[in-house]
C-alpha cells in the first residue's frame, strides 16, 4: 500500500509539471515553452509554407550559365567567372582558331610549294613567353582574393550549422541554439510509397530535390558551417551559395557564408559515396532572423539573447566531457557506437616524431 501510494503521488507531479512547462525569459517578456510555439515555416496542417521560386535557388530547364548567386562570395566568384575568366579563354579561342585558319590557308603545299627553312624568331618567342605570363598574373589576382574570402573565418555573431553525412542522408544539429537535431531524407513520389506515408508534392520542391526536414537559416546573420561524416566522404554542396565542403569521417571541415535573400534553396552531396549518392539532396530554407528565432524556440532550442533559457541538452554523463560539445551522438543516426569511444585524460600522452600533415 506504501508503494502503491508513493507511485500515485509521483505521478500527479509529473501530470503537474507537464502543465506548467518552464518559459524562457527574452529580455523583459516570458516566451511559452517550445513545445507550444507554432513552427512558422509550416502551415496548420504541417505543409510547407515556402515553396521554390520560378528563377532562383534550383536547376532551371534550357538555362544556360551558373546559378544567380545570394551570397557575397557567390557574387564575387560569379562576376570573377562573367567578366574576367569567360573573356579571356573567348579571346584565346578566338585568336587560335583565327592563327590555325591562316596557316592552313596562308601555307598549305599550292600557296607555298618551297616551305620556309626559319628554325627561330626571337621576337615571336619572347611574346608567347610574356603574354601567358602576364595573363596568368592578371587572373591570379582576384583568383587569391576569392580563395582568401572562401575561408575567411566566421565572426563571433555567427550561427553554427553542423552537417553530417551518411549513406544515404543528411543529419543536421545546431549546437549554438540548444539540442536542436533532426535528420532530413529524399522525399519519394506518390506512387513510390505505401499508405499514410509522407511523398513529394510540387510546395515541398522539384523531384529528387525536396526533402522532409528543410535546414532553415536566418537572412543576412553569417552561417558557420561545419561538415563531417559517419562512414565514407560526403560534399555539402549549395550552388547558389557558392558553397561545396567535403564531409570527412573523423575530420571537422568549416566555411563560412552569409545569405542575402529569403527563399528556398536547393543542393546535393557532390561526392560520390555510394549507390544512392544521387539521393542525398539538400534544402535550405532562408528566413529572416526573427522567423528563425521563432523558429529555433519552436524546435526546443534557444537563442543567445534568451535571458536564463533551460537547457534542453540530456544531463551529463560520466566521461561526457571527453567528448567534443559539438559530436555527434553515436547511435543517432543509424550508427552504433564504437566499444571505448572515450579516452582518459590522467593517462600520459605518447609521444609522436610524425608530422602534422601525416595524417
């Protein structure tokens, strides 16, 4: 009867603590609990509120010419592409062929039965030594400015993305905002899968490119992004970004980008990785930064301004901290854990006479 009874009043606190769920308290207002915070990028009925765009973010059918570009480094690679590289290599086409003509024409055996016996030309020699030269000085310029601004590192202010690669998905986790994790999949076609579950339609984005868990991103607020695997490597690939990053297991590999325009914008893993590498398709989904704020609150995450946010991480277990803040968990994602995957640290390192880029 003790037991029974102590069981009875657990539970009626537990009943109690259900309904009244702790708020986060952003400067001078109480925010409700996230689990009941709607998620502002789906409907009542859990479809997507932003669909593609007609000219932006996606493969467009007969159009010619890279993506339109909503990042700066996108920009600058884009025009460095338009305006330096394709004039250059159109007027060394053009010059070439215009040459190889003349001589066929200008030397061929009727027009010049006696050939001429001239072994060198100093001048000409000098001016196809020089002029590569001048132009590849000419190219290099803004070519290391853009490789300087590609791996410029990310400002304090910047929202960490983690994305993990496996055969054959993405799974994504937000470490500055709290235990946000989920897994994002291809979606099929009607006729591909059985009844109740989830298939494509035209709101959730083009066929084999539209997923069931979109990455969403704040507007204009710099992105770190940082990439790895579970098994083989990846690439996390965003044309309109300007954005391909190889996910390595066991390595962590980071780049930065800040998106200029809201929309819905759509990638691939670009590195082959197995049979179904054409199936891992990436979609971000670029919302201004009071949306992904509400957002954030609405998965059970937090943002830095929240004032005393709870933690909505698992308590720490023992040998917790041997562990990087921003692993991932193994067994999460369809991974089992390794046996001793933790390291004491009273242990005395051994030393190594190996090199750094040995590895």
């Amino acid at each position: 009867m003790i037991a029974a009874g102590l069981m009875l009043a657990g539970l009626g606190n537990a009943a109690h603590a259900q309904d009244t769920a702790p708020g986060v308290q952003v400067g001078n207002e109480t925010v409700t609990a996230a689990a009941s915070l709607p998620d502002p990028t789906l409907n009542p009925d859990g479809s997507q509120k932003m669909g593609e765009s007609a000219d932006i973010g996606h493969p467009i059918d007969a159009r010619f010419g890279l993506q339109q570009q909503v990042t700066d480094t996108g920009i600058e690679a884009h025009n460095f592409h338009n305006y330096i590289l394709m004039p250059i290599i159109t007027a060394i086409t053009l010059f070439v062929l215009v040459l190889l003509l003349w001589v066929v024409f200008r030397y061929r055996a009727a027009r010049n039965p006696e050939p001429s016996k001239t072994s060198h030309n100093t001048f000409i020699e000098v001016v196809w030594t020089v002029v590569p030269v001048l132009i590849l000085v000419f190219i290099a310029v803004p070519s290391i400015r853009l490789l300087a601004h590609q791996y410029k590192p990310a400002p304090d202010n910047a929202i960490t993305l983690k994305a993990i690669g496996s055969q054959w998905y993405w799974s994504y986790e937000y470490p500055d905002n709290g235990d946000i994790q989920f897994t994002s999949n291809m979606l099929k076609e009607k006729n591909e899968v059985t009844g109740g579950q989830r298939f494509r339609t035209d709101q959730d984005g083009p066929r084999l490119l539209a997923v069931d868990n979109r990455v969403v991103l704040p507007v204009g607020r710099p992105i770190r992004l940082i990439t790895t695997a579970t098994d083989v490597i990846h690439s996390w690939a965003m044309p309109a970004f300007w954005m391909k990053l190889d996910a390595i297991p066991g390595r962590l590999n980071e780049k930065t980008f800040t998106i200029d325009k809201p929309g819905l914008y759509f990638g691939q893993c670009s590195e082959l990785c197995g049979a179904r590498h054409a199936f891992m398709p990436i979609v971000v989904e670029a919302v201004p930064e009071a949306e992904f704020a509400q957002w954030v609150r609405a998965k059970g995450g937090t943002m830095p301004e929240d004032k005393n946010a709870p933690s909505t991480a698992a308590p720490a277990q023992p040998a917790a901290d041997t562990v990087d803040a921003t692993a991932t968990p193994a067994g999460g994602m369809g991974v089992a854990a390794p046996a001793g995957n933790t390291v004491d640290a009273t242990t005395e390192a051994v030393g190594t006479t190996q090199p750094a880029t040995g590895n």
